[in-house]
C-alpha cells in the first residue's frame, strides 16, 4: 500500500485546465514504459503476477493492456528513495533485475502528480455550488485514472526490489559464502564403496523405473524399509523440535498462487520451480513455508502470543527446471518429496536471536545423527529475494564425492510480512491471541510487521541419501543411526534382500 501521509511532494503543476495535457502525456509514456523481465529466482521479488485491464475509456492509452497488481506490498517508497545508493548497492550484490532508476522516476512522476489531483480535488469542491466546475471535473476524472494506473506499475516494479541484506553477508557468488562450522569427518573406508542408488537396489529400497512409467522422471516408489526410514525422520525431527516449543502442523499442498508470490516465489515465471495448477489460480507447494506463511495472513497479533513457533510436515512439489548433471540421479534431486519445516514469526529485535536457534537446531540435529556437514553463511548472489541472512547446511555425500545441500535457515525480517499483511500490535494487558483477523479485539496502539524466519529440519530424500552412503558396511548393511531406532520398532540395522 502507499503511506501517502509520509511522502514529500513535489514542486506543484500549473493550476489551470491546460495543465492537464502534459501531466497525461508524461504519465503515459511512464505507463507503456516496458517492464524489464523478473525471473531470477534469486533476486525477482513476490508479487508480479498481474491481469490486464481489459475496461475501456479513459487513463493512459484507455487502459488497454495495463498491467494490474492481484495484491500489494506495504512498501516503503520514501525509504527508499531516501536510501536510494544502498538500495542501488543490495540489487546489484544480489544479482536482481529490479529497474531502480525507473521505480523512483515512477515515484517522482506519482508525487508530482497526486499533488495535483488533490488540488484540482480541492478546487472542485470550491466551485462545486456554482455551476462552474463540469470541464474542471472532466479533466480530474482523466487524471484520477492516470494515477490509479501510475500507482499499479510504480508497486509492480518496486514490488521486484529483494529485501535488504545483513551487514555480515559476504558480497559475491555461492563461491564467496563463508564457513561457519565444520562437524566431524568424511569416512574412510576399507571396502569399494556404493552410492545409494546401488544400496538402494540391493535392499530393494527404491523403484524409479515403475514411477518413471507412472508419474514420469525423477519420481520414485520408496519399498520396504525405506518407507520406515521415511516415517523414522519425520517423526524423530517432529518430536525433537516440538520439545524446543514448536506447534507441531500439518500443511494444506495446494495454495493459492498470491500466497506463493507474497511469500517470495514466481509460479509464472519462466524456469519456475513451482507447479501451476491449469485453469485455476492455485499451486502446489514446493515447502511448507508457504502455507505456515499464510496461516496467520491478514491478521494482527498479540505481542504476547511471540513469537510463534511452528513445525510443518508436508509433501513438496518442485519442477527443478534446468537442473542436470550427477547431482540429478536418484533421490538428490526429485519433484516430489517429504519435509519437516521450521517457521517463526517475532518481533523484529527477536529475528537476529531465534534464527541463530533455528541453525544450531539444525546442527544439533545431524550431528545426532553422526553425520559430518558443513555450515555456510551464504553470499548475497545465492539469497533469494526474500532472504535478509541465510544459512546452509551441507552433508558429505560419498557417493557423489562432494557436499550436498541438506537444509537452509532464513531469515526474512518483514519482507514476507509486508506482503502477508501480517502484523502485531504491542499490548502488555492483551492475552494471547494468534489469529487476530483485521485487527479485532487485539488491544490498541500502533501496529507493527512481525519478521519471519524458516529452516529446514528434515528434507527426507537427501539424508536418505547420506545415511546409506555414509553408514554402509562391507557386506551392504546400512547401520542406523541411534536416534532414529525407537522410531523405527528398534531396528539397528538394515539388511540387503538379495545376495
């Protein structure tokens, strides 16, 4: 939304009707101005997804062909004008495609010209009860759809600007992520090693070929043991984060595309991750994120009630447009998939604390189950649009003789937020309450957008991937690791079928 109130105009236009001629024709030439292309995944912001106006009469070009916002960030136009170097600095470190010059030019051209509306606004009413104003109001009226058409392409291509970014993060690509952690070792062993497609045949784990018949590639049948072991980690990961005080859920698959956008994904651009479902405005989910995300959309919160801690489970669905090489061979890399996800909302001055509680749960976690990871503060090229700070875990996978990615924490600050309309009002004497729609009975005072923060638990497939290639013994047994027995009827260990 636009925070009018806040906002500096401009030098104001001339006063008579002939001012109305050159307003309109800058203002058009800004409307058909074109959009520049947003799909990276790394840097184009939610929200792009738009309908043409399709009603004729009047505004810049009759308003054919206009591109309309479905939704609208709460964003800061004044800020960032007013920080328009850093803002500069952040779109170019994150590789963004967001046209900044052109976002302030539509702000200037939108301040220049809302002044002017108001005062012919104000000189109508002056004249309303003299019979005099009928050319005055016909010329307010073409202005009025002016800047409605102004205001919808200056959010469009603001909503593109990626959230700002942590004053640690390391400027540059993947390459120039910097090491937080190393836990353990990589295994030496004493035997020709296998990598998990191979284990997985020997103990009849897997069936790609099948799935491959039914579903297409990269899906897969999970058989016998494997489907405990599936079971195992996402009960164990559940369990264990529901005793650090997370709300255990189960998330809707299927979502509406707007919540997909304001969360920070693309389900129309082109090499999309995400599912579009045909004639519909709904997708399916590639994380949990975005359903916990929009659990409390709209809403206003209780001080009181954060911050609000939730753990996900759910199915994951992901095109993985452009993926190739090894790393594409059985379970690394796959379009359907079983995830626990973590999810906070806080207070702002809370965000910095608890995402350092959501990486050391993640390593916590794997180093339960002996694996040996590292953890990388990723560099601004590899953050997302939505991400102010973000963390990854990467597990050595021998049998693809690297590191491979096992989860992420993030931290959003009020980037998602903005976009969810998700906000909290400080009130001491107000009891808990988590869903608070449009604000009722949630106390008073000012308002504030909580931050939102996500992490990986457990993606199942990939420490699938690292339990058998890393805990395999010479004679094609996987030892499972401690924590996960009790989860799994007390089996130690997992034995091949054929010999």
């Amino acid at each position: 939304m636009l925070t009018c109130g806040r906002f500096i105009s401009s030098s104001s236009a001339a006063t008579s009707t002939a001012s109305f001629s050159p307003f309109r024709t800058l203002t058009r030439s800004l409307l058909r101005r074109p959009a520049p292309h947003l799909l990276s995944s790394a840097s184009a912001a939610a929200a792009t997804a738009v309908e043409p106006d399709t009603k004729g009469g009047g505004g810049a070009g009759g308003g054919a062909g206009v591109a309309r916002p479905q939704w609208k960030a709460a964003i800061d136009f004044k800020w960032i004008r007013d920080n328009r170097d850093a803002v500069a600095d952040n779109i170019r470190s994150r590789n963004s495609t967001a046209n900044l010059d052109l976002i302030l030019e539509l702000y200037d051209q939108y301040l220049a010209l809302r002044k002017e509306v108001e005062r012919l606004r104000a000189e109508r009413n002056a004249v309303a009860n003299k019979m005099k104003g009928k050319n005055l109001k016909d010329g307010l009226i073409a202005l009025e759809e002016d800047l409605v058409q102004l205001t919808d392409k200056l959010q469009l291509e603001a909503q593109s600007i990626p959230n700002t970014t942590h004053p640690d993060v390391p400027v540059g690509g993947e390459e120039s992520s910097v090491l937080r952690k190393v836990v353990g070792s990589q295994r030496s062993f004493t035997f020709a090693m296998k990598d998990h497609l191979q284990l997985g045949k020997e103990l009849d784990f897997f069936d790609f070929d099948a799935a491959a018949e039914v579903s297409g590639s990269k899906f897969y049948y999970l058989k016998n043991e494997a489907v405990l072991l599936e079971m195992a980690l996402v009960n164990w990961a559940i369990s264990e984060v529901s005793k650090k005080g997370f709300t255990p859920l189960i998330t809707p698959e299927i979502v509406r595309s707007s919540v997909v956008e304001k969360c920070g994904f693309q389900p129309r651009a082109q090499n999309t991750q995400v599912y579009s479902i045909e004639d519909s405005d709904q997708c399916l989910i590639g994380t949990a994120e975005i359903p916990v995300g929009g659990i409390h959309m709209d809403s206003i919160l209780a001080e009181s009630a954060l911050p609000l801690k939730y753990v996900a489970y759910s199915h994951c669905f992901r095109t993985e447009a452009g993926a190739a090489g090894a790393a594409t061979r059985g379970l690394y890399r796959v379009h359907q998939f079983s995830k626990v996800e973590m999810f906070i909302f806080c207070r702002p001055e809370e965000s910095d604390k608890l995402h350092e509680e959501l990486i050391t749960i993640e390593e916590d976690l794997y180093a339960s189950l002996g694996l040996h990871f590292k953890t990388l503060d990723m560099a601004t090229g590899d953050l997302g649009a939505p991400a102010y700070r973000k963390f990854d875990i990467e597990a050595w996978m021998p049998g693809l003789e690297r590191y491979g990615e096992i989860s992420s924490a993030s931290n959003c600050t009020d980037y998602q937020s903005r976009r969810l309309g998700i906000r909290y009002r400080p009130s001491p004497s107000e009891p808990p309450s988590t869903n608070t729609k449009k604000g009722k009975g949630a106390g008073s005072g000012p308002t504030q957008f909580v931050h939102t923060l996500n992490a990986t638990a457990v993606a199942v497939p990939r420490l699938i991937v690292c339990i058998l290639e890393n805990f395999q013994q010479d004679d094609g047994s996987i030892v499972v690791p401690e924590p996960l027995r009790p989860y799994m009827g007390g089996v130690e260990v997992l034995s091949p079928k054929f010999k």
